[in-house]
C-alpha cells in the first residue's frame, strides 16, 4: 500500500482538523463543567495586622503598618472567589489614617454584602480597625483583647520655639490665612484650632454614624467617649457579639455559610516584598505617603 | 540521468540516516525525562513528599541541561534529515515536512512562552503565586497563547507522522510504519497531556491527568524506538536496492 501526494496532505488535514475539533471541544465541556460543589468551598482569612494605612513601609509612629491597598485587594479576592464561602477577618490593629480605614470599612462591607464575615479581634481592635469591621455580620474578640475607642484625634507638633533657638527663620507666603493650617512652624491660632476641631469633628460624626448603623449601643456617651475597652465590657456595651477564640470565629463563619465542620480555612496574604522592594522599600513608602490630618488610633499606641 | 538518480539516492540515505539519529536522541530523551513526569505526573504526592521534591529537583539539576541539549540536537536532525529528504526529490510533501518540523516548535514554543509570562503576570496580578494558588487556575490569560501554540506543535508533529509513515510504506519497513502510526498517536495525546496537566484539578480533565501523561510518555518512547530502528532499516532498504540496481546496471 502506498499513498499519494494527495492522499499524503488529505490524511494530515483530516488528523490536524480531528485535534483542533477534540482541543476545542474538551475546552468547551472543561467551561461546561458543573461548578464545584457547596462542600468543596474554603474559609478564606485575612489577617488585618497594625496600622492601617496606605503607605507600604513596615515601619511607622503607630508600629508595623497594614497596607490598604494590599487588604482591599486581598478582600476583592474573596469576594470574587466563589470558593471562598465565608470570611474571617483576624484583627490585631489599634487604627490607623482616616482615609485608609474607611476604604477598608467600604471594601468589608461590599465583602458582607455577598458572603458571611465574621470578625475576630485578637489583642487589638479599636479606633479605624474597629471602625473597619462594622460591616461584619458578626463580631468576636478574645477575652483579654481591647476594642472599641471610637473616635478620632489629629496631633499638630510644632518646631518654632526650637527653630527660634537655632536662629532660623521661617517665611510662609500663602494665598489665604489658613492655607498653612497645621503647619509646625508656628503655635496654632485660635482659627487654626476651630480648623481641626472641626475636621475631627465631622469625621467623628461619621465613624459615630457607622457605629450606630452596625451595632445596638448600650451607652452612647461610654462609648463615644472615645475610651478603649476590654473585651467582657465591650459585649455589654454592644460593641461586639461575644467573646471567643479565633477557632471559635471560623466555625461560626462555617456555620453561617453552612458549611460542614472539616471546611478548611485558608489564609490570604498580600505578594511578599520583592529584593528591590526590599532595599528601596523605604523611599518607595515616602514618595506614596500623604499626611493624614485626622487619625483614627487608639492613644497612646500600643506596644 | 543516472547521476541525477545517484543524487537523490544520496540525498535519501543521508536524510534517513539524519533522521535515524535523530530518534535515537529524542529516544534517550525521553529516557532521561521518563522520571521527571513519575515524579511529577502526581502534583500532590511530590508536594507531599519532601524526599520525592528533593529527587525531582536533583535530577533536573543533573540531567535538565542535558535533556534540553540533546532535545534540540534531535529537532536539527530532524530538520536536517527532512531537508535531505525533501532534496532527494521522493516527494514533494517532505518538503513541506521540513518546513513543518522547522517552524512548528518555533512557533508553538514561542506561544507557550508568552502564554506562560501572562499567566504568570496574572498569577502575580492575584497573589496567588504566594498563597500557593488561591483557588480556581488563573488561566484565562494564558490560554489564547497556550491553546493555539498547542495545535501549531501537534499539526507539526501529524505532518511528520504521516511523512513517516509514507517512508515506511515505501520501504516496506514494518518497524518504521508501526512507529509512524505510534508517533501519531502519542502526537495526538500530547495537547490533552498538556492540557490536563495545565487546566487540571477542577475540571473534567483533572482526575485523567496522570493517565494522559502516563500514556502520552509510553507512547512517546514507544514511537522513538520503533522510528530509530525503521529509519535504521529504511536506509539499509535503499542502500541495498541502489546496490542491486548498479549489480543489475553492471550485469
């Protein structure tokens, strides 16, 4: 038996035409395939771990810093993961920068919108990090842990009585007087200060209106005050659901999402620093850096 | 006239010859990577057993190199040995065979590699290279690439097959036609080897992973023995019918 030129190309169109159809087709039946099973899900968690803020660096006034930007990506992930059946978020924060909290706050509500979030307070869970949380369907803490200090400070140091003394001097050309509100090199005035007040102000008045929306306040002028608590009086108050251990947490957010017993938990973590990261890690972290006027942080930080 | 024909003679013995040689590297190619797809054909049994990683790992130190040396040795030959085929003016389909085993793994590996740098962009995109891998493959990316250098790879290697086999009917080498006919089959099992080995876990493919590979490997090694030694018979073939005919031409 031999072949001809033509039966020689027919024979390998017809067997490169069969394993174009077969790849396509078993591509086909894979995006077919019935999803997984509810059984077959996971607990994803996500450690939020000292102070949060946009900056990247390891290093800041409150201790290590949990990058925002790093949570709300690894929360999307969650959300977006339709394995991940339910959430618990291991908090070991004292706050952090205003605007860093709040984009965690939206970003775990959104979260607690599709799936159940559990939260687990650690040792520390107050200021921003608290504020953050509120979103969770339920809240638990570890008996010895410190939450709540609901409120919100800003710290203004100034450096004139010192410049004074070293004989320099500080010209400031502004368009308006209160352009260099805050500024350090000069005492604050009375206009400065009402300024401040009034930006603590409003950004309290947010974090109290959170706090009121999520949870049923015993004393609003204890907790309002701004004053930290240990975790036995912060259940009375009601500002959080119980007291627990963080296997506790899971199998609660196994239980809501009603999963079995043997659902494993996984941990999420944020990319590791690369080398170069590493060593300019720490020029990157400033050039990224805004000043926060408003802090929402327990005070004096812990550790 | 007579010399026109001592050409191409010429020309198909040193093809076959090219191509002898040139199974026989892809045979101890195969060989030397036989343990690798052991090791490797189960992703949890390695990830499970330090010793089997510590193996692995070993052995593509040792051997990796020379597994990579000697696979492109075998594709030179290969081209070379269907450049002379194709010079020897038997056919003309060999001459699109030389361009098909010359440009196919160019393409499909050049494919596979920017398929590879996307999903690897977009596994880093996702952190899952860090976690181990969150969930669900981060595949989507990867596949307009992967999927279509695949099918350039296969097409090529169905083009050799059926060239093989051609031979293999001329010479009336039953060695090199069965080794045709196997290579075609392992060419036709390498996408879904792939495939699986790529796309698995989840889907349909997941649990056939291994059988694939395991079958796609035999195969493979099957098909390199029987086309080493068909080659080797296919050229004595010629040489002794081109010494029959100059005995028949002296007589």
């Amino acid at each position: 038996m031999k072949l001809s030129e033509k039966q020689l190309v027919l024979l390998s169109v017809a067997l490169s035409a069969a394993v174009i159809a077969v790849a396509v087709a078993a591509l086909a039946l894979r995006q077919l395939a019935p999803l997984p099973a509810a059984g077959t899900g996971y607990v994803a968690l996500i450690r939020i771990d000292g102070a949060i803020a946009y900056q990247t660096s390891q290093l800041s006034l409150l201790g290590s810093t949990a990058s925002a930007d790093d949570l709300v990506q690894l929360l999307d992930t969650a959300l977006n993961d339709p394995l991940a059946k339910a959430v618990v978020l291991r908090v070991n924060s004292p706050g952090g920068s205003a605007a860093a909290s709040e984009a965690l706050y939206l970003k775990v509500k959104e979260l607690a919108a599709s799936k159940p979030v559990v939260a687990y307070i650690e040792e520390y869970g107050t200021s921003g990090a608290y504020m953050a949380v509120l979103p969770a369907a339920r809240i638990l803490a570890s008996n010895s842990s410190i939450v709540g200090s609901v409120g919100v400070y800003t710290s203004v140091i100034t450096y004139s009585g010192l410049l004074e003394k070293l004989g320099v001097k500080v010209y400031v050309f502004k368009s308006g007087e209160l352009k260099d509100v805050g500024s350090s090199f000069r005492e604050p005035s009375e206009e400065d200060r009402k300024v401040l007040q009034s930006i603590v102000d409003g950004v309290f008045e947010l974090f109290k209106k959170r706090v009121l929306a999520h949870r049923k306040v015993a004393d609003e002028g204890e907790v309002f005050s701004g004053r930290p608590f240990i975790a036995g009086e912060a259940v009375k108050l009601g500002l959080i659901d119980g007291i627990g251990t963080l296997d506790d947490a899971v199998n609660l957010a196994r239980e809501m999402a009603g999963l079995p017993k043997d659902t494993p938990v996984r941990e999420m973590k944020p990319p590791s620093p690369g080398l170069l990261q590493l060593l300019f890690g720490g020029a990157a972290a400033k050039d990224r850096f805004v000043p926060s006027v408003e802090v929402l942080a327990m005070w004096p930080p812990p550790g | 006239m007579i010399t026109v024909f001592l050409d191409m003679q010429a020309d198909a013995v040193k093809g076959l010859g090219r191509l002898r040689i040139s199974a026989f590297l892809s045979l101890v190619t195969s060989l030397l990577a036989l343990p690798l797809s052991g090791l490797f054909g189960r992703p949890e049994s390695t990830t499970e057993n330090p010793l089997t990683l510590f193996v692995a790992l070993m052995w593509v130190l040792v051997f990796g190199l020379a597994i990579l040396a000697l696979g492109i040795a075998s594709w030179v030959f290969k081209v070379l040995g269907w450049w002379s085929m194709c010079r020897s003016g038997m056919r003309k389909f060999y001459c699109a065979t030389r361009y098909a085993v010359l440009l196919g793994p160019i393409v499909g590996v050049a494919l596979l590699l920017v398929g590879g740098v996307a999903l690897l962009l977009e596994m880093l995109g996702s952190g899952a290279l860090v976690d181990g891998g969150l969930s669900g493959e981060p595949v989507g990316s990867a596949l307009p690439y992967v999927l279509p250098g695949l099918i350039v790879m296969v097409v090529a290697n169905v083009i050799e097959g059926v060239s093989a086999l051609d031979v293999g009917l001329l010479t009336e080498v039953k060695a090199l036609t069965l080794g045709a006919a196997v290579y075609l089959i392992a060419s036709l099992l390498q996408p879904f080897q792939l495939l699986a080995s790529a796309f698995s876990s989840t889907a349909l493919l997941g649990d056939a992973a291994s059988w694939w590979s395991w079958a796609s490997n035999a195969a493979s090694l099957l098909a390199s023995l029987l086309l080493a030694v068909g080659f080797h018979w296919a050229r004595d073939r010629v040489i002794q019918s081109e010494a029959q005919r100059e005995a028949a031409g002296t007589a």
